[in-house]
C-alpha cells in the first residue's frame, strides 16, 4: 500500500514520480501505473507508442477518496530521496507476515 499511497501523493501533488525514484524498471513503473489507471484511481496518464508521461496524470475520485484513506502513511513519508528505503518496509513487513503464516 506504501507504493500506491505514494504514487498517487506524488501525483496529486504534480509532483511527477519517476521509475529512478522507485528503485524500479521504466517498463515495471509504467505497468504499475496502467494498472492504477485500469482500477480507475489515475486518469489522463499520456501514452503514444513508446513514449509515457504522467504530466497530464490526475487522481479520479476513487484515487483521491484512498489517498484520503491512507493519510496514516503522512507521519513517515520521506519525500522522493528517500523513497526507495520506506517502501522496503513493507516488503519487509509482509515477508515477516507471510513467514508466520507458514507456522
């Protein structure tokens, strides 16, 4: 949730997020972000042929209504330097959890 919640912070805030600032491929950023789009939290994200942009990218109501509800995640989030390192948190946490589901 700390991926989705920040993606659609950055977005409303016109703040552009990147691939580089997730730690991830430009293609596995881009299939991220169609999904948002595809579930109906992002709309207007510009795609011709191989060029991708999220300038024009805006939250629907649904983006904003789950921004809104995961505004607990405000208390921690590191702006975009630090990105990388918080959302290893919860990959964390949720390897940890699946570990106990194991028992």
């Amino acid at each position: 949730m700390r991926f989705i919640y920040s993606i659609l912070r950055e977005i409303n805030e016109k703040s552009l997020p990147t691939a580089k600032d997730y730690g991830y491929k430009q293609r596995e950023f881009e299939n991220l972000i169609f999904t948002l789009e595809k579930e109906g939290y992002v709309e207007r994200v510009l795609r011709i042929d191989t060029f991708f942009s999220l300038k024009p990218a805006r939250l629907t109501q649904k983006g904003h209504e789950l921004l809104e509800s995961l505004r607990y995640f405000d208390e921690s989030y590191p702006g975009k330097k630090g990105l990388i390192n918080w959302l290893k948190v919860e990959k964390e946490e949720s390897s940890y959890a699946e570990d106990i589901e194991d028992y």
